[in-house]
C-alpha cells in the first residue's frame, strides 16, 4: 500500500543525516555551520556522519573539497560591508605645497618649486 512503518521512516530520517554529515565534513563545513543549514536534521546522526568521515578522511589522508555556499551568517551577526580604500588624504610638504600622501607614501614626494 506504499505506507512505510515507523522503524523504516526512522532509519531513513537517520540514514539521510549521516548523509548529510558525511558531506558537511567533506566539504570543511564545521559541525555548527552544518547544523545551521540543515535545521530539521537529526543533530546525532549528523555528527555521527561528520564524525565518521572525519576519522575516515584521516585515515586515508584525504583533503576535504572548497563548499561552494557561502558560510551561514551568525544569527545576531551584522552583514559585513566591502570595505574601501581610504581617500587620499593632502598633506603639507614643509608647510609650502600640498601633495597626495599616497605619492608621499611611497617616496614621490613633489619637488618644491622656487
């Protein structure tokens, strides 16, 4: 009749944490970034999945591959703004001529002129 009995929903349930536990720690996902993005999962069985692939990858000297999501933001986290290079600021070159203090910086500065 196609309806599962509760032992075989419960093994599937725990079967697809594992999965996704195994995968979080191929994928250098921390247990916690793994909880975060999979918040229905069963924790023990996903930490029994990471868990398992760890000890599996460290045996066999195996390198976990880049995850291609970004990492989950924490939940009082603020957004991270680009940050931008500062203005040239002018400065005083003995109290004569301003100049770019990034060509003052790198050694330019202006000749002054008489």
């Amino acid at each position: 009749m196609g309806i599962e009995s509760a032992s075989a929903v419960h093994a599937h349930t725990e079967a697809e944490a594992k999965a996704v536990g195994s995968a979080c720690r191929h994928a250098m996902r921390a247990i916690e970034d793994c909880y975060t993005l999979n918040p229905k999962a069963e924790k023990a069985a996903v930490y029994a999945g990471w868990r398992e692939m760890d000890e599996y990858m460290r045996e066999n000297k195996l390198e976990g591959v880049a995850p291609t999501e970004p990492r989950p933001a924490s939940p009082g986290a603020k957004p991270k703004v680009a940050k931008e290079d500062p203005p040239d600021e002018e400065i005083l070159d003995d109290g004569k001529k301003p100049q770019k203090a990034a060509a003052a910086a790198a050694g330019h500065a202006a000749k002054p002129t008489h």
